[in-house]
C-alpha cells in the first residue's frame, strides 16, 4: 500500500503535466507584439557606474517614477492603457526611470537659451525636463507633473555612519567568535586528557559544567550535524529530511523567483507573456503548498514527541506546556535575533548601486523599525506588508501553531473523552473557514501575481494576508500532521497494518484524485474568474489549501511506516539530507538576506530568461547553505545547546543511548496507561530527533 500512495503521487505529476492545456488569453492574443514595441519603454536607467565615474564626488543618482499624463485622443495611450489593465501586465502608464542629475543638467544646459533659469529649477523640474525630452518627441505623450523621487545615491549616502546596532553586532560577532575558540580549546584540551577517544566529540559529558563549556566547541558541532540516529522513531523519520530539503530548494526558488520580478527589467515582456502561461499560473498557485510540507511535518513531530513524553510520564503536568514552549523558544529566538540584528547593522552598509535601496536597505530599514513584531512572533497579522525578513511570516505562524496543537494534545492528556469532539471541530473548521473567509472578502480563490506588486514582493495582494499568512487559515494542515502523528505512534509497532485497513486506502486514494484535480484545473479557474459562481469559487479555496496538506500527510505517514530497508526509504533517508536537514532553519534565516545582496548588487535593468533566473537560483542556493552552515554551526546549534543545558532539569534529560522499543494503542478511554511506562523514548530524545519543528 505504501508503494501505491508513492506511485500514485508520481502518477498524479504525470497526469497535471499532461492534462495541462492554455487557459485564458495568451499575450500574443491580448496585444499584438508590433502594438507592444510602441510602447515607451518601462525601465530605462542611466548607466550607475558611468554616472559616478564621470562625476565623482559631485555625482547624484536617482530612481524616479513618472507617470504619463492621460490623453484619450492619442491611440499609443488607449492601447497603452488597455493593455496596462491586465494584471498579468505592468503599469506602462508609470515609466521608472534611472537618472544622472548632473548628466541631466548638463543635457538641459546645452539645449536651454536662458542659462541662468537653470540654476532655478529644483531636482524634481529638472528631472521632469530630462524625461519629458526622452518621451515627448518621441511618442508624442505628456509626462505628468505628479513625478516622484523614490530616492538617490550620492557621495553622502555611501558613507553611513556607523550607530549603536552596528557597535552592538560587532560585540555580539566579537563574543561568540571568542566563546567558540575559548570552547573549542578547552574541549580539544579535555580529548588530549582523555587520551583521544575515538568517538569524543560524539559522546555528552556526564557532568553539566563540561556539557556547558563545550556548547560552543566548533567539532562537536559539526558532528551535531550529522548526528547517529539511535532510536526506532528517528529511523523511521530519517526520510522526512529529504522532503524538507527538497522543500527549501523550492522556497529559495520561490523566493528568487519573486525578488526576480521585483528588479528592474530590460525585457519586461518575457515575465508578462509567462504570466499568461497555464504552467505558470499552476506554479503561482502551488506557491502555498511549500509550507504546508513544513505545517504538517511539524505537527506530526509534535504529535509523536507529546506521546512519547506521555507514556513515559503518564501523570498530567499542566508545566509541560511551558517547558516545551520555552524549549522551542530557546532554539528559535537566537539566532532569529542575530539574523535581525545583523540585518538592521551591517547589512545597511552594503547598499552598492541603483537597487541597493530597494533591496538591501527596504530590508535594514524594516528590521529597525518592526524587530519587535518578528521577536513577539506577531508578524504575519502585525506589519507583514514591510517585513523584516520576507519569509519571517512562517516563523510565526508556526510558533501558533505549535501552541495550538500543544494545547489540543495538552487537553486531549487531561480529558480524553474530548478527544472525538475536538477533533470533528478543528476538522470541520479548517474546511469551512477558508471558503466562508473568500465569501466575505474580495480575494482570489488561490494565489495570482499582479504584476504591478512586484515592487512589495507581491504583498499587496489581499489573498496572502486573508488566506495564506494568518495561523487560522493553517489549523487544517497542521491537524492533519497531528493526526499523523497519532496514527503513527500506534501502528509503528504494527506499521503493515494500516495499509490493509480499507479505510486508509480510499482516504489516499481520495485525497490523490483531491489533489491532481486542484493541480489540473487551477489555470482553468483563474483564467474564468469573472464569471463562475462565487460559492463554487468558495468551494475550490477551501479544497485547493486542504488539498496538498492532506495528500503530503499521507505520503509522510506511508514513508513513516515502511521498513527501514525499503528502498524508497533508504534513498530518502541517505545521511547527506540528515545534514541538509539540519541546516534548514540558518539556511531559511538567511537565505533571503542572500537574495537581496545578489539582486541589490545589480547596476543596470536586467535580461530575463530561464537561464538567467536558473543561475541567480543556484548562487543564492550555494551562498545560502554555505553561510547557513556557519550560522547553525556558531550560533543555532551552540546557543541551542547552552540553553538546554541552563534551563532544562537535569532529572528530565535523557540518555542517547535510549531506544524505543513499544508504543500503546490510543484508542482507549485514557490517553496512555499506566502500564505502558516503561522503556520509552522520553521527550527529550525525541525533540532531538530532528529541527524540523523550527524550520521553514
């Protein structure tokens, strides 16, 4: 059965790829490409570089927006402006350009006859000049007044000065650097009095002032990178690290994807014409499926840690909650804070170019002013449309959720008899409260992208903030993992039972066909918005989120419970993704931080092409695991370590040497029974089990 769930999934790819066929208008159909070429170009910049060079100390570089004045009689302007209407298109009514403030001046001066006006103008006159020189002669439209300086660079503007935030980074790099040697000295002095074991750097000290001193020491943490597994639970989880690898090559691409966009274009009618493309259109519209492998990794993890905690401690303790909320804040928060506090700093100073602003210092700017919305992990209801960090939203919706599902199993501990009702609510919930949310709001029924959001990073949209970034649009999916984790827990020991109840059969069957079909009609439906019926739309927003989260359950619950020599299993569980794994949470902290640096270090409009967005793909990947190595080796995983060893008590910390051995049905009247305590995998050896909880 397990092979049926697998095979049917990449069946089901196989069907979307081929039962894909145009939907709506292609952009040849919209315009004609000869109309298009009439078009006043959209982005035209000065070249960055010349500017400085020529004019040295007294150069100044400005990014503006210029809208067109409207002129019903021109023919250029009607098409121009029907065709801007799209929201596959850019607003060609609005031209950005680029401008050389002395290279203009000089322009204007050649051509004035009354030299002294000159020196009357403003900035924003004499740019308006320049442009309207560009546009008028040439396409015989009318530049308006209502231009807009967005901002510029000069000599002034390169020399930031350095404040408090700098002073602090630099004390804060400053100390961990020296915490890591002065751990590492004194860790490796330990080994040579120990006589150079062969698994040192592997094994926990049995005293808790050396497990403290040795928190930071650079070889144990990369060995913590590729931690044995020593429990039948982690085994059969091993291939969950494949899924949250291959999950983050989707989001950087995603991530990329977007900043893409974002950037100045040379030929803007290669991302337009795409936009009219079924396979796009699919694309965009899966975006929100990335988190949910995570939701629902996460949830099932959850699950399992909670049970395995409660078997082996059957008596209810209402403190359990806090201590695991503090546990997971204790992984979090540092190295959120360090990737915060370094992005506000230093990352200011890096501003290089014409997009430096938009990129680089949009993101030091927001981090300044909104840090404390990302530290209470309030950001994706407070502030999400200027971001500290464009992904950071996950982080707190994440943190809800895992309060929420802790919270169900907390009650579900107390009063087992809830447990059905509970259930039927939260499931009952999660399909009706995104349909009733797009009846009651004016949003798509899945992701689009409007271009002419793209300088917001499509946050605009009303669809991420209703339907895509609130913890109450996400219950569903994380219910689902929780689930799964249930029924793991009770069949591991059993693990080829559950492919025989018929059950389970029909649900991965139903949930299979659930999926390809929202796959397979999610062009058709955004291409025939307009005139389907509101309640069918309604209907399709609610089984397209649930759909992937209830599919990816399955496949994760059948990975779960094969035998560890399955080869599918072995592939999916080679150490290289154990690895990969585990840097996930530095790599998605600092991933984006790479994807402004890259684009914000540009000096011209681009080209576009799929090769081109292919390479700034696998530069941002490479320098994102790269510096996401240094960052979990030096701050995840040491401040992790010395955390745990302060604030958890030592009577709850556990052996690695524990193995797992019998799990209890739970499907009794009491959550666990007495007699099912002994020989369990406590929580805390199974919170080690993986770092999947804390990432993406």
């Amino acid at each position: 059965m397990a092979h049926g769930v697998i095979l049917f999934a990449l069946y089901g790819s196989l069907l979307l790829t081929t039962s894909l066929a145009a939907a709506g208008n292609s952009f040849a159909e919209t315009f004609q490409m000869d109309e298009y070429l009439k078009f006043p170009p959209v982005f035209v910049y000065d070249d960055f570089e010349d500017c400085r060079r020529w004019y040295r100390d007294e150069y100044v570089y400005c990014i503006v927006k210029a809208p067109l004045a409207p002129d019903d009689s021109s023919a250029l302007w009607r098409n121009l402006s029907y065709f801007s209407s799209d929201y596959h298109h850019y607003d060609h009514s609005v031209l950005e350009r680029g401008v050389c403030v002395p290279k203009c001046r000089n322009a204007i001066t050649q051509n004035a006859t009354d030299k002294g006006s000159i020196d009357r103008l403003s900035r924003e006159e004499m740019i308006h000049r320049c442009i309207s020189a560009e546009i008028t002669p040439h396409y015989n439209l009318i530049v308006s007044s209502r231009l807009r300086i967005e901002h510029c660079y000069s000599r002034d503007t390169e020399n930031i000065p350095y404040d408090w935030l700098d002073v602090l980074f630099f004390i804060l790099a400053a100390a961990i650097i020296a915490l890591v040697v002065a751990s590492t000295v004194y860790d490796m002095h330990q080994q040579v009095k120990q006589k150079f074991p062969e698994d040192y750097f592997t094994r926990s000290s049995k005293q808790a002032h050396q497990r403290l001193l040795t928190a930071f020491s650079f070889p144990r943490n990369i060995r913590r990178l590729k931690e044995p597994m020593h429990t039948q639970t982690r085994i059969d989880l091993a291939c969950f690290e494949a899924f949250r690898f291959a999950q983050m090559f989707r989001v950087i691409f995603l991530h990329v994807s977007i900043a893409h966009l974002k950037i100045p274009q040379r030929n803007p009618e290669y991302l337009e014409q795409l936009q009219h493309g079924a396979s796009l259109q699919t694309f965009i519209a899966e975006f929100q499926n990335y988190v949910q492998t995570f939701f629902t990794i996460g949830g099932m993890l959850m699950a399992i840690n909670f049970l395995d905690h409660v078997r082996k401690n059957p008596t209810f303790r209402l403190s359990y909650f806090g201590e695991r909320l503090l546990n997971r804040l204790c992984r979090l928060v540092p190295t959120y804070a360090f990737m915060i506090l370094l992005e506000a700093s230093v990352m200011r100073h890096l501003i290089d170019g014409p997009f430096g602003q938009q990129f680089i210092g949009q993101s030091a700017n927001n981090c300044q002013d909104r840090w404390w919305m990302n530290l209470l992990f309030v950001n994706n209801y407070i502030g999400w449309d200027n971001p500290c960090f464009i992904p950071s939203w996950y982080l707190a919706t994440d943190l809800q959720l895992y309060i929420f599902g802790l919270a169900i199993m907390m009650i579900f501990w107390k009063w087992p008899s809830t447990r059905r009702y509970i259930f039927g609510a939260v499931f009952l919930y999660s399909v009706v409260v995104p349909a009733v949310t797009y009846m009651m709001n004016d949003i798509t029924p899945v992701m689009t992208v409007d271009m002419k959001d793209t300088e917001q990073y499509i946050r605009g949209q009303q669809f991420q903030s209703i339907l895509y970034f609130p913890f109450h649009q996400n219950t569903g999916i994380y219910f689902f993992g929780i689930l799964a984790g249930i029924v793991y827990h009770h069949y591991r020991d059993q693990r080829n039972e559950l492919f025989k109840v018929a059950a389970f059969r029909q649900l991965a069957q139903f949930a299979g066909l659930l999926y390809v079909f929202c796959m397979a009609t999610v062009s058709w439906v955004v291409s025939n918005l307009t005139w389907l019926p509101a309640i069918c739309l309604a209907a399709y927003a609610s089984a397209f989120k649930l759909s992937w989260g209830l599919f990816n359950t399955i496949i994760l619950l059948a990975l779960a419970l094969l035998h560890r020599h399955n080869w599918i299993k072995m592939a999916l569980s080679h150490p290289i993704f154990r690895v990969l794994g585990k840097l996930g949470y530095s790599v998605y902290l600092i991933h984006f931080t790479v994807i402004v640096q890259v684009y914000g270090r540009e000096k011209a409009p681009i080209y576009s092409n799929e090769l081109i967005v292919t390479g700034y793909t696998v530069e941002v990947l490479f320098f994102s695991y790269i510096l996401g190595a240094f960052l979990c080796v030096l701050v995840e995983l040491p401040t992790g370590a010395a955390l745990k060893e302060l604030i958890e008590p030592r009577a709850q910390k556990s052996s690695i040497n524990q193995v797992h051995t019998a799990s209890e049905p739970i499907g009794s009247n009491q959550m666990v029974p007495p007699s099912a305590v002994t020989n369990g995998t406590p929580a805390s050896d199974a919170a080690v089990m993986t770092s999947a909880e804390q990432n993406r």
